[in-house]
C-alpha cells in the first residue's frame, strides 16, 4: 500500500475551508488541527517506505503531478 499525505498549514487550511462552521475539524480549532497534522507526519516520517508527503501549498497540478510521478517511480521499482 501507498499512503499520499498532503500536508497543509493548518491556517491555511481553515481559510481555504468555504463554510468553517459545518467542518467538524475547523469546528474543533486550530489546536486540535495543529496536533492532529503532527501525529499524521509523524507517522508519515516513520514510514518513509509506504508514506509520502506532499506539499498542499502548491497548485492542484503540481500536487497531482508530485502523485503521479511518485506512483510511477514507486510501481517502476518494485
């Protein structure tokens, strides 16, 4: 399996988000989204063979060209 962690700011993100107050995420603050991004790279950092992380600050294209190119290389080496 391949796990593809898009990571993004949490500010960034709740400013991103169009209607914050039905998010259940944005609902519980920035604290709880900041603590819940560490744990995920955390664990992404831990398990650099099945985890990727992507930047979410850059453009849709960008991201979806990073995936790509990572599947690629990963299917191509095994």
């Amino acid at each position: 399996d391949l796990v593809f962690l898009i990571d993004l700011d949490p500010m960034i993100s709740y400013t991103r988000e169009t209607n914050p107050q039905e998010s259940r995420f944005e609902q519980k603050g920035l604290i709880f989204m900041s603590q819940v991004r560490d744990r995920f790279l955390t664990r992404a950092k831990s398990n650099p063979n099945t985890h990727i992380i992507i930047d979410g600050s850059q453009s849709i294209d960008d991201i979806q060209g990073q995936i790509a190119s990572e599947f690629i290389n990963r299917i191509n080496s095994n």
